[in-house]
C-alpha cells in the first residue's frame, strides 16, 4: 500500500487548527482579519495562475499532497537516519539509473474516466526528490543509496479526487522500506509564499472539498470547534473568491460564548457556500498557502 511521506504537510492548516481547537485563533468575523483573508486569497489565486501558465496551460490532473512517499516501516536500525534522509531529499542514485523517459502513461479516476499523460524517468524523479523544498537532516545524516528502480502503479491524490496513476518505486540500500515518486510529469506546481513568523497567514486551511462539475453549490471539510450548542462551540460559514482557473475558500468563524472548560480536541467541520459560477475543471485551493485540495466530485 502507497504510503506518503509527511515531508511537508501543510504546516500553516496544522497550525491553524491547533488554533481553532484551543480557541486561540481569534474571532475572523473582524474587519482586519476579514481583509487580510481576501488578500491571501486574491494572491493565492495570482500564483495559482502563474503556476498553471509555467505548466503550459490548465491540466485536467492537478496533483494534491505530496508526491514523495515510502511503502512499509523502517527498520529501527536505520528508522531515524532514513526518516530525516527521506524529509531531506537526501537521496543518490547509482549511475545507471534509468535516463530515459517511458512512454506515455494513463491516470484513471474512480468513476471510469482516464486521461493520458507523459511520464518522468527515473533519474528525473530522484532530481525531483533532492530538488524539493526540504527540511534540514544534519551533518550526521547518511543519504539513502537507490539500487534500483520500478515503474508500477498505485493511488494519487488530484483535484478532482482519487485515482490511479504510473507511479517509481525506488529500492533503497539497507532497508526493505521501498520509496515511491508519482510519475507524472511537469505537474502544475504551486509554490506557497515564505513563513514569516511576524506576519502569519489568517483564516481555516480547509482538507476537501465535494460537489459537481455543473453545479454551484460546494461543501468543504476541515478542522474546527465543536458545534455551537457544545461548550466553546462555534458556527461557520464559507464563501469564495474564484476565478477563473481556481477557487479560493474562506471560512469565518461565529463562536458562542459559553462558560466551562474547553476541549483541546479538533472537530471534524463542514460548510457549505454557492459559487458565482459552476465550479466545472477549476481548482479549488486552502486560504493559508493556497494549495489545491481534493475534491470529492459528482460529475
């Protein structure tokens, strides 16, 4: 089973919902908060095109998540180097690597639908990987040696829900943990803006979202309080700032003023808000850094 490496997990949406969960976010139903959101999401949606016009145009695949994964559990005995090596991209690969790129692949949704696309080669992949935005493994960290690599096939992740997709599998020295790398190529990419601890992004980073290609009406799903009839509850509500290549989902938040103790535990949240337009190809993206989520659609 395709497992994904929490290389780059969204840390904004974890943060927030920490926040949201500990009640320590801060009511976004003021005028600040409010206008720093559409801020976010008009620049979110700027960037958003700029990464489809470097892609060469709208992609009917739009990859969510992390393209960079691991099949099995690592040994205890190289558990804390590999783990950090893999979060690094640290990785080498033996100089007869493929170079090549195989032919053309296909991805194939749930409901039946496929689409054709090119594919990475071998060693494209593993540049992809020590390419990455990643994060530090020290100077102690041993890089992970690839001894062989196989083309195969297994879930994804993309904007318009899960599919099957040409995926690598690297077999790495040392260990019976297999790395794995979607196949795609030149993928649309976006890249979110830097943190900056003085100035951090507002508002709830929603996970999913559902709805259909000729409809308006669109529920999300993310990470909140509990209900408002529940102590330190709160409501909520959604609307949007599209495009027309993307949607941008802001969630406001109503807290009620209750009195007790308040669970630190996060409550699993929906909203729903009515498009401008049919929400047809267009992606949907989170406030916080602007990154496509994935859509439970009804075609």
């Amino acid at each position: 089973m395709l497992r994904r490496a929490v290389r780059r997990a969204r840390p904004f949406a974890i943060l927030a919902a920490i926040a949201v969960a500990l009640g320590l976010a801060g009511c976004m139903g003021n005028a600040d908060d409010q206008a720093k959101l559409q801020r976010q999401a008009r620049a979110a949606l700027a960037r958003w095109a700029d990464a489809v016009a470097a892609a060469g145009g709208p992609s009917q695949i739009v990859l969510v998540g992390e393209l960079t994964g691991q099949v099995g559990d690592w040994e205890p005995a190289v558990g804390d180097n590999n783990k950090r090596a893999l979060m690094a991209g640290l990785v080498e690969a033996p100089a007869d690597l493929p170079a090549a790129a195989p032919p053309d692949g296909e991805v194939r949704w749930q409901d039946g639908t496929t689409a054709s696309v090119p594919l990475m080669s071998a060693r494209r992949v593993v540049t992809a990987i020590q390419g990455a935005d990643t994060e530090p493994c020290g100077d102690d960290c041993v890089p992970l040696r690839i001894t062989a690599s196989r083309l195969t096939t297994g879930p994804i992740a993309t904007s318009h829900g899960i599919a099957t997709a040409p995926i690598w599998e690297l077999t790495l020295e040392g260990t019976a943990v297999r790395m794995t790398h979607v196949a795609i190529a030149d993928p649309v990419t976006v890249v979110p803006p830097p943190w900056d601890p003085n100035d951090r992004p507002v508002g709830i980073a929603i996970e999913s979202a559902s709805g259909s290609v000729g409809g308006r009406e669109l529920t999300v799903a993310f990470v909140g309080a509990p209900p408002g009839d529940q102590p330190c509850g709160e409501d909520y509500t959604a609307e949007a700032v599209e495009s027309e290549l993307a949607v941008v989902v802001i969630v406001t938040r109503h807290p009620h003023v209750t009195i007790g103790a308040c669970t630190s535990v996060g409550a699993p949240r929906t909203a729903t808000l009515e498009l401008a337009t049919p929400l047809g190809e267009r992606t949907v993206l989170e406030v916080q850094q602007g990154l496509p989520v994935l859509i439970v659609l009804t075609r």
